[in-house]
C-alpha cells in the first residue's frame, strides 16, 4: 500500500484584535502554527459531551382567557404596577421596535439576568395569550427565581401562580458542548436538512468555516454548530469596541479575557433553536423529533482504521472543501461513478465521531426544564385544553 508524502506549511495569525491593540497601544502578539495535512491529524484525548442545557426560553400565559374586568382598566393597573417596580429599581422599561406588546420591561435579577416580559396582546385575535416571558435559564442563580415570582405576583396579581400551570412555548433554544474538539476538524452532516447556510471568517491567509446553520430564516426550527470559542473572541471584542478607551482598568480585563481564549480547551457548541414553537403545550415537547439525532459528524482528527486509503491526496482535500461548501450528499455525489468513489464512503464511515451519542439529549433537554424549577408539576401535565 502506497503512503503519501505531506509537506507541512507555516502562516502567521494575528492573535491580539486589532481594535483592543488600538485601544491600549499594545504590539500585535505573532503564533506561528504548522498546517499539518488531514492523514496526519490525531487526537489521543477521547471529547468530552455535555448535558443539555436550555439557553433560551420564551413562553405565554393565557391571561386574555381569564375572566376579568375590562381589559383597558386592567392594563392601566398593570401599567401602574409595573410603574412602581421600575421606580424601586426592581424592573427596567424594554424599548423594543415593532412589538406585538402594550407593556414591556425587564426583571432585575439578583444573578444580573434580566428577563424580557410582554404584556397587553395589541392583536388579541391573533395573540391569544396575553403574556410573554422570555429568559435566559442558563444565566438564573440561586434567588432569582424567587424574585421572578416576586415581581410577576406584585404586578400580575395573585392569579399569576395558577397562569403558571399552563405555559405555552414560544421558542426554545436548547445547546449541548462538546469540550476536546476542534471545529476545523469537523465534517458536519445535518439529516433532512433541504437548505443550509454557512458563515466563515477569513483568518490570515486560511480560511476557517466558523459556524454552519441548517434551516432558513423562515424556518419553525434552525439548528447550529460552531466554534464556542471563536464566538467569545467575537463576543470580547464587541464589548473592547463598546467600552472604548475610557475606562482603561475595565478594557485590559477585556483584553485579559480575550487572550485567555486561546488558552482555553476547545469546545464545539451543537444548538437546535426552536424559533417556532406555536403555542406548543410542555406536556408535548418531549414528543417531538430529537433534532440533535439529525447531527452527524466526521471526526477528521480521531485515530481511525485504514479506511478510505485508497483516496488520493486530491481527492481527501476536494471531498472535504466540497462538504463544508455543499454537505455531504453534494460532496460524496461528486464521487459517484468515479474509480475513488468506493474510498470516499470507506474514507467517511472510518472516522464518524464515536463521541456523539444524540438518542438521549432531546429527553435530557426536558428533563432540564423540569429541573429549573421555573413552572409547577402541573405545567407539565397541561396540554392545552
């Protein structure tokens, strides 16, 4: 058996964000890193998968069914109520374009979350719950919920505890880590998938796909895999750009945390985003297709078996640029008919990622959502009659 000669290459990145250089005057720090070729990758520590964990979450109450007085009186109330909570520092007023919501504010929490709630349906006839709450339960620390209640009781009323027993889902974003892995060294498959986007940053003089979305923008769910870290340099630098030059204790933590990036273990981040759930009741969620069964993954950096040898160095290198440019179906077509097409599917099937192991996360992800303590044992058996 034939073995290919690789010839290693060097390039330069730019590790330090030029607008946090600017901002403190600093020289560009220079890595030089090694290109190694794709047979010669090789990972001996096994990834780590975590939990689920529910990274956004919106749900309504159906308010406008109750039996109150006239509506206009009740939202003068409410109006006062919330009025008086954002003048006692408990709440915060939201300005939101185009909101479909008479009243909207933001909970103060002790953790520093801040959950969005809408109330006062513009459209009754279409809107048929009248309360919106939508959250960020990965950020929720001990004592928030009990101010959450707190608040919602002062200015819903003492009828808010029985609202809380029929909660319909708005959207729901639910995300699973894997910590040990490179994105670059991911081929990733999404099953069922009929359109897909993809968002790549040019880093250098080589180009580094950092996110893949599957779905479109009209799309009731759209699911997601990228770099968790390249996303915190982003989310670092925005906030550097932010903050400015003015407070400069507060900039170089800012900078601190964005070199510790490149430090930290790399991690993939695999969401599925529930965008439109439709009033979905919770007693029905675990009902639905786990979505995270649809991920597949090439794993182009484990130790693997002599599978797909007898694809040449050209054909390694075209079925991967044509995979992240087209997917997987697109990719091995191509081969079809051809004397490597054989290699191409040994060369794939020897390297799916053993780590991924998808059956359990969707009833894990419910079981979180009972776990965070938010809605009674009722909510979970109420199905919308």
């Amino acid at each position: 058996m034939s073995q290919n000669h690789h010839s290693t290459k060097s390039f330069t990145l730019d590790k330090t964000a030029d607008a946090a250089s600017r901002a403190q005057d600093i020289p560009a720090q220079k890595t030089t890193f090694k290109l190694m070729p794709v047979a010669d990758l090789k990972r001996t520590k096994v990834p780590t998968v975590m939990a689920p964990v529910i990274d956004r979450l919106a749900f309504i109450l159906p308010w406008n069914h109750m039996n109150y007085e006239d509506s206009a009186d009740r939202l003068l109330r409410m109006h006062s109520r919330v009025e008086t909570e954002i003048n006692s520092g408990l709440c915060e007023k939201a300005f939101l374009t185009g909101s479909r919501y008479r009243i909207n504010f933001r909970i103060m929490l002790p953790s520093g979350a801040t959950p969005l709630v809408q109330i006062g349906a513009r459209d009754p006839s279409v809107q048929h719950c009248g309360i919106r709450v939508e959250l960020n339960p990965a950020m929720l620390k001990s004592g928030d919920l009990k101010q959450f209640r707190s608040s919602m009781r002062r200015i819903v009323g003492d009828v808010f505890p029985r609202l809380m027993r029929s909660p319909l889902l708005n959207r729901i974003d639910i995300a699973v880590e894997v910590c040990g892995v490179e994105y670059g060294d991911l081929l990733v498959h999404y099953k069922r998938a009929r359109r897909f986007t993809m968002f790549g940053k040019q880093i250098g003089n080589d180009a580094r796909l950092e996110t893949i979305n599957f779905g479109s923008v009209t799309s009731d769910y759209v699911a997601a895999a990228y770099d968790k870290r390249q996303e915190q340099r982003h989310a670092a630098i925005e906030e550097i750009l932010r903050v400015g030059i003015g407070s400069e204790p507060l900039t170089s933590n800012l900078i601190r945390q964005y070199h510790r990036t490149f430090k930290d273990e790399p991690r993939l981040r695999v969401e599925v985003r529930g965008k439109k759930m439709r009033g979905l009741p919770l007693a029905d969620l675990e009902t639905m297709p786990n979505r995270f069964s649809w991920f597949e993954f090439v794993d182009l950096a484990a130790r693997q078996d002599s599978g797909g040898a007898g694809l040449s160095e050209l054909g390694r290198k075209s079925l991967i640029a044509m995979w992240r440019q087209n997917g997987a179906t697109a990719a091995l077509d191509a081969f079809k008919h051809t004397p490597e097409a054989r290699a191409a599917h040994a060369f794939v099937r020897a390297r799916k990622a053993t780590w991924w192991n998808p059956e359990p996360m969707w009833r894990d992800a419910c079981t979180a959502i009972r776990d965070l303590g938010l809605f009674p044992a009722e909510a979970f058996h109420y199905t919308g009659a």
